[in-house]
C-alpha cells in the first residue's frame, strides 16, 4: 500500500472503530443512566432503538453528501456529528433530551461505516482488499473493547457522564482527515468524467428504479448478517451468563473481551481468505462453522468452556462480517457507491432490530431457557445467511479505484 493509501484505510478504520466505542459506552451505563434519570433500564433502552433507528437515515444524507461532494467530507462531517452528540449527551438534562440526543447521534453513527467503507475500499490494491475489508469491519468489537476498558477506568472516578466526554475525542480524527487524506481515487475519477460530458450523471433515486433487485437482495444479505450476529452478541452476557448462569457482572465482562478477541481474529482471517475462494463461499462457510459451536457456547458447564465457546463462536461470526465492506462495496454501482452500500447495510440492521426481544420471548416461553433460544436462533440465521450469499452475486476482482460501474 502507498502512503495515501494507508492513510485513506486508517481514517476509515478508526472513524467505525472510535464510532462503535461511542455507541458502546452507552450500552455500558444504561442502568446507571436509568438511576440518574430516576427510571428504568428499559425507558432508557429506547436511547439504543433510536441509535439504531435513524441510522439508515445517516447512511442516507451522508450518502448523498459522499457521492456529490466526495467521501472526505462526508467522513468528516458523520464523525464531527457524532462527536459532537456525544459530548453533549454527558450534559443531558432530563431522559427527554438524552433520547432525543442519541437518535440524532444515530445519524452521525449511520453515515459513518458506508462512507468510510467506499472510501477504504476504492483506495486498497485489489490484492488485499480482503483482508483489509476484515480488519475494517472488526473496527466494531475494536470499539466495543475501548468501550469496555473506558468503563473499567473512567467510570469508577467520574461517572456516566465522564465516560460521554470521554467519547468526544473522535472530533480530533477530523483534522486527520482534512490534512493527512486523499480523495478516493474512484470518486475523482467520476468526477472528472461527468465534467467532461464522458459519463452520465447517476443519481440514487435513478439506480434503485434501475438496479432495485440487487438492492433489495444487498437489505435481505444484511438483515440476515445483523440478525446472525445481534443472535449472538444482545443477551448473551447478561440474560445468559448473568441472568440464567448466575455468573457476577466482573466475570461476563471478561468472557465479553475473551470473544471480541475471537471476533478480530475472525474477520480479518475469513476477510483474507475471501480473497482467494471469494466473497461469497467465504461468507457461507464462516457461518456454518458457528453451528457445530453452539453447544460449547451455551452447552458448556464451566466458565471456562463458555469462555471458549464464546471465542469460537464469534470468530466464526464475525469471520462472515469481515466479507462484508469489500463484497457490498464490489457489488454497489460507482455512481452512487457512497450511498447504495451504506443503505442496504443500515436498512438490514433496522430490519433486525427485533432479533434480541425475539430471543427474550422464546426464552420465557421455554421457561426462561436463554440457552434454547439463542441457540436455535443462531442456527437458523447461520443457515439462511449462508444460502442467501451462496444464490448472491460476487466481483472480487472489481477494480473500484477506477470510478467505473
């Protein structure tokens, strides 16, 4: 890789990777959030679902923003907004406002991880576009491990709120990126086309009334993908490990690092070998090595074994997650690859949202078996993501730097 190459993928990485470690110190507190607040967990929890939520909407606007104007700003402006939100969820006033702050944060985290994928993707060698497409993605238990660490060290001295300030420091990625990054090579390829009357100009709205089956195919590859990993990661720790287990809040924390490990490890392994028995055959294999786990991850009698299973289980699901940005950014037309990929992947997390209180009512209707319920719910998803990106289309030796379609 070139030196604008390296630092084009960097910007990308840390911008998902610091994004996830905002979203996750949340997750950390919600309780101690609740007790602030005087409410419960569960009024609290709606902070999550309107993250969740608007984050197709970002993927949207920042898109749009990344296809007419380029991905650097857009990069710049996803992460200033979502820096900027989460320092001033640390001085929400009442449950109302912090609400309304984390759906506003959720269009910052939405735009993020499209516009960042395009532009790490169009400027990597084709060669390593694998492999660099894991290490992106596991940017995600990256920033979930910061997150974890933050609570261990911040929270205990200054709180909640602390941990929101904290969770302002990506702003400073921004002046990285203004001064130390390229333009994708892709988008000023297109660019310089269309002004020279050599290419259409292509809008989204123009290519989803063109190209809406493989849109449509992209949003039910990605349901299945978030409904995959949310099967694995949403209860695990507390309604299983806590809640059915009896384990201590201090031990499901160190299983929670033991398999964010295993899911790195994963991605940027199963992302490098995408590249030689391609995106598709990677996907479906990575997922159906999480089915002979399952009895280890919830079947094990010690923590121990638990710990293991837990590794082995994320290795292998976020092994499928680590395809993810090459193949969505190989797929996607070039006109509009800040915007396609970015939507499909968002609208297929909000179509999944459900995955975790679906879990919850099998578990109660089997009399509070968390283990039952996670562990057919994993199974299933593991089978239909696996054959979904079997029927799918692949270009893994698309050469997205070009600017062409």
């Amino acid at each position: 890789m070139t030196g604008a190459q390296r630092r084009a993928f960097t910007a990308a990485y840390l911008g998902w990777t610091l994004d996830a470690f905002d979203f996750f110190i949340l997750v950390m507190v919600v309780r101690h959030v609740a007790a602030t607040f005087n409410t419960d967990i569960k009024s609290v929890s709606y902070a999550i679902f309107l993250t969740l939520a608007m984050r197709p909407v970002g993927a949207m606007l920042f898109g749009l923003v990344a296809d007419r104007y380029g991905r650097r700003p857009a990069l710049m402006g996803s992460i200033m907004l979502y820096a900027v939100v989460e320092l001033l969820s640390a001085f929400a006033p009442t449950l109302g406002a912090f609400l309304v702050l984390r759906a506003v944060f959720g269009i910052g985290m939405g735009g993020v991880w499209g516009v960042g994928a395009s532009l790490a993707m169009e400027s990597a060698p084709v060669r390593s576009r694998g492999l660099l497409s894991g290490i992106l993605q596991e940017g995600y238990p990256a920033g979930n491990l910061l997150a974890a660490l933050t609570y261990w060290l911040v929270f205990p001295h200054f709180g909640w709120r602390g941990m929101f300030v904290v969770g302002a420091l990506p702003a400073v990625l921004v002046v990285f990126i203004r001064y130390g990054v390229e333009e994708s090579p892709a988008w000023t390829a297109a660019r310089s086309a269309k002004a020279s009357g050599l290419a259409p100009s292509e809008g989204i709205l123009s290519t989803l009334r063109t190209r809406w089956p493989l849109f449509l195919y992209m949003v039910a590859l990605m349901t299945a993908f978030n409904f995959f990993s949310h099967g694995t990661q949403d209860l695990y720790p507390s309604a299983f490990l806590e809640k059915q287990r009896g384990y201590p809040l201090e031990t499901a924390f160190k299983v929670t690092i033991v398999y964010n490990i295993g899911a790195i490890l994963g991605g940027m392994i199963f992302g490098a070998f995408s590249q030689r028995i391609g995106r598709r055959r990677a996907i479906a294999i990575s997922a159906l090595l999480s089915i002979p786990m399952i009895p280890i991850w919830i079947g094990s009698s010690s923590i121990v074994g638990l710990a293991v299973g837990a590794f082995l289980i994320q290795f292998a699901v976020q092994g499928a997650w680590g395809v993810v940005p090459a193949h969505l950014n190989e797929l996607s037309p070039a006109a509009v690859r800040g915007t396609f990929p970015g939507l499909a992947y968002q609208l297929g997390n909000l179509a999944a949202a459900s995955t975790g209180p679906l879990q919850a009512i099998v578990a109660e209707r089997h009399g509070g078996d968390y283990a039952f319920s996670l562990g057919w719910v994993v199974g299933i998803g593991a089978v239909i993501l696996s054959i979904l990106a079997l029927l799918g289309p692949e270009a893994r030796t698309a050469e997205l730097a070009s600017g062409k379609a």
